[in-house]
C-alpha cells in the first residue's frame, strides 16, 4: 500500500462481557454494583386498563409507608448554601449541598421515590429498557422502550409511558422531625459505559443495581464534599395510591416494598449509592385501604366522611399473601428475582467500598 492510497475503514468491535463480568481486571477493588440479567423471553406488550373509571374487577386504593433510613441518604436539591444557613449542626462548614426539603423538614419528592420502585419492578417483570442512555443500536430485540400507548410492558402498565398516565402514585415522603445532618462524601466519577461488563454479545447485559452495605462511606470535613443528610433511623412517611390494579401487580409493588419476607429487600434512595448511601427499609405494611364496590368509589369522592374498608390483621396478612403469590405465579422472573434480592436484600453484613473501585 502506497502512502497516497486511501487507508481502509478501522474496524470497532461491540463490546463483549468478560467470563465474569462484575469481577475486578485490574481494578484496586471489586465493584459495588452487579448487572440483573433480562429475562427472555422479549417483554410481551398488551393493551393498558385506563384511568378514565373504576374497574370493579380490580384493585384501587392507598397504602401507608413507612421508610426508615438505614445508610445516610442524600436526595440533592442541585443548590449550594452556606453552611451557616442551613443549620445550627453545619455552621463550621462553608459550603454544603442541600436536601429538598419543605417547611424545614427534609423530603423525598414522590417522582423520585417512583422513579427508584419502577426500576426494581422492571428488574424483576419482564418490561422494556425505559429511559436508557444506552445506544438505541445496543438494545436487545424486543427491548425497545414502549412508544405505543396502545401495546405496552407490565411496567409501563403500572407506572406510565410516553404519552399514557400510569396507575399509581406517590406524594412526597416528609421526615418525621426536622432536623438533618452533614456528611461528607468522597468524589465520585460518573460510570464508565464501555465496561464490558455491560454488554452480552454486544447488546445491554441488564440492569445495574449497587449492593446495600453496613454503613456508608464518609470522608470527614477535611477531605470530601459536604452534603446535607438524613442520617440513620430517620424515618419518612407517604402512602401509595393506585387503580386499577390487578392482585398480581400490586403483589409485584409489594415485593419491591420489601414485603415478600422469603425475599426481602430494602429500596436504594439518592445520590452516593456507590458508597453505600440511600438505604431505606420500607416498613412492614399494617394497612391496606381498598375500594371495592361502586358505594365506596361514589363516597370517595361525593363525601368528605367516606369510610372506605381497610384490611388490618388476619386479614391484611392473607391478603398480601395471595395478592404476592399472583406476583409469583403471573409477573415476578424468578431468576432476575433472584439476581436481585442477592444485591438488595436486607440486612447485609457487606462492607463498603474503600478507596477507588
């Protein structure tokens, strides 16, 4: 080949997974996520019940929560104060990123809470890639995120799609007490998406979920980014709401609510997962409020009195029994169920990552 002939196309080859893909190569430590595979096969696409009535052949009704704060969580409010300002607690410190709060007391905007329920319910169902970075080009058959609001996932069903409301909601979760904390996080770099790790042949592996651990990583004043926090034990409340549920979805939320006690999990809430931020244990349910006759939807909405059947007891406990075997039997993959509860059970006993990972 003469110096003046035109040099042939460089060939890039898709990436491919390495023999065990969370493994460190050449890493300081091993990594504090692992990838939930999708389940096959591809997700089946149906039309979606509605919103616009009632169905009295489904389930609607709310749910008090109760998220109890086992790691320092940070839910970021994108604004920097002066550490005077924020707090008694965080005078000494002269810059420090702020928590969204409301009236003084710390919360967890209901879209984020959402946002963290719909990828586990993803993991665990057989439901498209939503809101992916990754390459459209990377996305396995089938995969594809739902356009179509007449065919959608299981996901999509409950949780909503482009263009189609979803079938349940959560307001904002507010902190029992006003008061917040500082830490002080290490710095950290945004990920690495041409980790072979992620791909299969090519195409998206999976889900990345990073494991709960014992503690979170702080660095102290001197030496990490000082953030404004609720610390362990802190406790929030909100409730869920839902329509038109059938007994096998709302199982499915249930399970990601950590209340399949065979497979526990706790949810992975704000910023600093990697270092073993955002643990939240979602507290036994006591109560479900149901809406089951055509009295109860009409008083709902006509009587500021209504009174509608709450299941509390025995009976609340068959219930979520059978409505999570149907999660069991009709939604829940038993093998993503599986690669998932090995990340988020709870309690662990795993340490945090230390140093670079």
């Amino acid at each position: 080949m003469t110096r003046n002939q035109p040099q042939p196309p460089r060939r890039v080859e898709s990436p491919t997974p390495r023999s065990q893909p969370n493994a460190p190569v050449g890493d300081a430590a091993p990594k504090p996520y692992k990838m939930v595979s999708l389940p096959a096969p591809a997700p089946k696409r149906d039309k979606p019940v509605g919103q616009d009535k009632f169905k009295s052949d489904r389930l609607s009704g709310k749910i008090p929560l109760r998220l109890t704060v086992k790691t320092a969580a940070f839910v970021a409010s994108g604004v920097v104060a002066m550490g005077s300002d924020v707090s008694s607690q965080t005078k000494s410190i002269p810059l420090i990123k702020t928590s969204v709060q409301r009236d003084n007391q710390l919360i967890i905007p209901g879209s984020s809470l959402k946002g963290v329920v719909r990828s586990t319910y993803e993991a665990i169902t057989s439901s498209c890639l939503c809101k992916t970075k990754a390459d459209k080009s990377t996305i396995p058959d089938g995969y594809r995120e739902c356009r179509d609001k007449t065919r959608l996932c299981p996901a999509c069903q409950v949780f909503g799609a482009l263009d189609w409301q979803g079938l349940i909601r959560f307001p904002d979760a507010v902190a029992t007490e006003a008061k917040s904390s500082a830490g002080f996080m290490p710095s950290l770099y945004a990920p690495r998406t041409e980790r072979q790790c992620y791909y299969l042949n090519g195409k998206v592996a999976g889900r990345k979920f990073y494991y709960h651990t014992i503690r979170a990583i702080d660095k102290g004043q001197n030496k990490g980014l000082a953030v404004q926090q609720a610390g362990g034990e802190f406790v929030f409340t909100t409730e869920l709401h839902f329509m038109n549920l059938t007994e096998a979805e709302l199982g499915t939320l249930l399970i990601v609510l950590g209340q399949d006690k065979p497979n526990a999990i706790a949810l992975k809430v704000g910023g600093g997962k990697p270092i073993g931020m955002g643990t939240m244990e979602v507290g036994e349910v006591r109560e479900i409020e149901l809406l089951r006759s055509r009295e109860d939807w009409r008083d709902r909405y006509s009587d500021y009195q209504s009174n509608p059947q709450s299941l509390t007891g025995a009976n609340l406990q068959k219930f979520v029994r059978e409505v999570i075997g149907s999660a069991h039997r009709q939604l829940v993959q038993t093998q993503q169920m599986q690669e998932l509860q090995a990340v988020l059970k709870w309690p662990t006993d795993r340490e945090p990552p230390e140093g670079m990972y």
